[in-house]
C-alpha cells in the first residue's frame, strides 16, 4: 500500500481516539468535579447512550457493507459522520449553568446520545475500511501500526485538555470548556474525520458489488459463531471489565491523596501519566509491528501481557503520597499493551474477515466493526458507571477534598491492581485458542484468491 494513504487512514485514528477518550477526559472534571454531580449518577448517564449504541452500531455496519456509490462503500459515509460528530461534540460541553442538577443530566444524556449516535456513523465504516486495507498478513500490522501511531499522538494531547480549558486567557473554566471542546470538534473529529473518507481508495468494493446483501441476523449469529472473532471478543471484554473496575481510579488517587485535593494539580499530574503512557506507546510501536512479523500475532500479544502483570503489582506502590514523579514508571510496564491492542487487533480481524468470507462467501466487515466499535464503546460507558459507583460505595466523597476516608482510597487501590493483574491473566488464557496463524492465513489467503480473483 502507497505510505500516503496508510497516513490518511491512520489520521482517521486521531478523530477515532478523541470520540472515544475524548468525552472521558472532559466530563469527569467538567461535570462531576466542578458541577459536583453524583459520579453514580453521572456514571449513569454516560452509560446510557452505549445502550442505544447497540442498535446504531450494527444498523450502521449493515448500511455500509450494502452501501453501492461509485466512490465506494465505506468512504461517503465517513465524511457524512465526520461533519456531524464535528457539530454534535461541540454541544456537549456547552450546557447552561442555571439548568441545576437535574437539568445538567438531562442535557448531557441528550447531547451524549446524539454525539455517539453520529460518532457510529463516523466510526464504524472507518473500522471496516481498516479491516480491508490489503489481503496480506503482514501487510495489515504494518496499515494498522500507522492507526496506532496517530492514536498515540491524540493520546499524548487529550489528558492535556481540561488544563489548557483552565488557563487564564479564557476568563473563567466554562468558557475555556466551551472552546477547547469546539476545538476539539471542528478540528479533530471533523478535519481529520475527512481525510481518510477523502484519500483513501477501497479495495473490496469490486468484490462486494457481486455478492448478495448482508442480513443482520445471520451476520452477527457468524461473528459469534467464528472462534477467531470470539476471541477477540474475550480479550476486548477482558478490556472492558478492567476498564470497569479501574477507569479514572489514577486520576482521582492523582487528585485526591497525592495531591491534597487539588483538582488543577492532579489534573496536571494526570496529564503527566497520559502524556508518558503516549511516550511509550509511540516508542513501542515499531517494537509491536516487528515482534508480530517475527513471532506472530498471538504469541506477541501474549508476550506484552505478561508485561502488564508485572506492572499491576507495580501500580500497588506506585500510586501513594510523596515522589510524585514515580508516577512514570506506570507506562514502562502497561503502556506497550495500548499499541499492541491497537495495532494487533484490528489485524487479527482482518484475518478472521477473511475467514468469515472463506466460509460464508461475504465480505461483511460493517457487521464485524459494528460488533467490536460496540463493545469498546460499552466498555467506555462501563468504566464510567462502575468507577463512579465504587467511588460512590467506597464513602468517597468530593466535598471532603485531600481529607478522604482511608479506606476509600484503600479499596482504590487495590481495584487499580487487581482489575489490572486479572485483565492480563485472562487474556493470556484465551489468547491459547485463537486459531489463525501466519500459515493458516496464508491458506485461507490462497483459497479466497482461486475462488474470486486478486485483491489490487
């Protein structure tokens, strides 16, 4: 594939990460630390749109898989979601201050739902775009690395948002979240949403042309029927229990006992532990690509997760009072496991599409985007709901300040270590059973080519 439109599609990726983490590092400071919202009730809220995702996600990757344009059938309905999710993440961060608590909710539920429900439209058919980049195995790590790159330049701007939204220059904080988050909107989602509905060229779209429609039903009753894609299902649900159990537990150890309290200052430290977490990752993104076509997929992903065990037993120490810069010895030991997923599994999908058409005779990667877009994105939802009841069942409590129960901070940590420590050992597990190395992709390659023709 030309670098040029590896770089476009991998520029889709910065749109891709800021609707997905994009939301999570402005709404907590915004509406709960600020706002003094319930965090179970907030929790809530940001959970409530995923449920609606699950009806949009798989409508959208059907729409797309069935999509005939003479410009192919993922690209015109990337630019039409880049332009909308533009408009509608603007809005979220824009509710009026005399709606009170109940009336701050209600706006944010609206806003949320309408946001996701054009992040889908944006979202699912660039995944299926990525997924059918190239026929080749090794190929389709190296497409997927450049996806993982721009994803790490995002991850190193995003922690940096609400701080920037608290300088000076913009008056008061409400404003400066006004316009970082129509900045991010205008600039980020709808910018660079554009370029890969823009740049890149579809190479399946002559394939599908022939073959019948893609029904929902039999599509998604495939997907959990290929033991390929079950596993990748397993290790992202791993992901999302993890992520449940322990999203934004750092940054409120950051706030609370390490920093006394102080919002702004722990905000800045966890913008320190996101910028190094986005250091690493981009570090490790050659050493992925290379270890994945040295040793294969499977047996590199095993390998980082064996890393991320040592450092769950590393975040037990590493997240207490005084030293503060200890803090980066955190993405030395987890941050390779964000690029392997990114890079990774994206590309084991890839093979499992090929699976899936050697078997059925369709190309349906909408369904199998829709599938995976929908359970990464209940896992953002999951994480907000389950973090802000733990917080909430553990005593803590934002009004008490630096000045929190010792064993809410306790149980923090220990849920911080141990989601972590049990995410790892899992997945090591299910990663035994996934079926498609280099050689069986090589085949099933070979098969798919005799039957149908060349992928150019």
């Amino acid at each position: 594939m030309p670098i040029s439109e590896k770089i476009a599609l991998g520029a889709g990726s910065l749109a891709l990460f800021y609707g997905n983490a994009g939301v999570k590092t402005l709404v907590v400071p915004a509406y709960q630390m600020l706002r003094g919202l319930n965090p179970a009730l907030l929790g809530l809220v940001l959970a409530l749109p995923h449920c609606w995702d699950a009806i949009t996600d798989p409508l959208v990757g059907m729409i797309s898989d069935n999509c005939r344009t003479r410009f192919g059938r993922r690209r015109p309905i990337i630019v039409l979601g880049a332009v909308l999710q533009a408009l509608a993440f603007g809005t979220i961060w824009i509710a009026p201050p005399s709606l009170g608590p109940r009336g701050t909710l209600a706006y944010l539920a609206v806003t949320l739902v309408i946001f996701y429900t054009c992040f889908s439209i944006f979202a699912v058919p660039l995944t299926s775009l990525t997924f059918e980049m190239t026929p080749d195995y090794r190929e389709r790590t190296r497409v997927t690395a450049f996806g993982g790159f721009f994803s790490k330049l995002a991850e190193l701007t995003y922690g940096w948002m609400f701080w920037i939204a608290n300088l000076a220059v913009f008056g008061t904080v409400a404003n400066g979240l006004k316009l970082v988050g129509w900045g991010i909107g205008i600039v980020i989602m709808g910018v660079f949403g554009l370029i890969p509905g823009l740049f890149v060229r579809e190479r399946y779209s002559r394939v599908a042309r022939r073959q019948e429609k893609v029904r929902l039903g039999p599509a998604l009753r495939a997907v959990l029927a290929n033991r390929a894609f079950t596993v990748i299902a397993g290790l992202l649900i791993c992901q999302v229990i993890g992520g449940m159990l322990a999203s934004n537990l750092d940054y409120y150890l950051l706030v609370y006992p390490m920093n006394g309290g102080n919002v702004v200052e722990g905000t800045k430290w966890k913008a320190i532990l996101t910028s190094g977490y986005a250091i690493v990752g981009l570090l490790s993104i050659y050493p992925v690509n290379w270890l994945a076509n040295r040793i294969g997929k499977r047996a590199a992903m095993a390998a980082i997760f064996l890393l991320v065990l040592a450092g769950a037993a590393g975040k037990w120490l590493i997240f207490t009072p005084g030293h503060l810069w200890k803090i980066l010895l955190d993405p030395l030991l987890c941050a390779p496991i964000y690029p392997a997923l990114i890079i990774l599994v994206p590309s084991m999908i890839s093979d499992a599409c090929d699976d899936d058409e050697l078997r059925h005779g369709l190309r349906r990667e909408g369904m199998a985007a829709a599938f995976f877009s929908w359970i990464q994105k209940a896992g953002y939802a999951a994480s907000f709901f389950g973090s802000g009841l733990a917080l909430y069942l553990t005593g803590f409590d934002a009004g008490l300040g630096g000045a929190q129960p010792a064993r809410a901070i306790l149980t923090m940590r220990l849920i911080l270590a141990g989601a972590t420590a049990a995410w790892a050992a899992i997945a090591l597990g299910l990663l035994r059973f996934y079926p498609l190395d280099r050689d069986r992709a090589g085949q099933i390659r070979t098969e798919l080519e005799a039957r149908r023709g060349l992928v150019t």
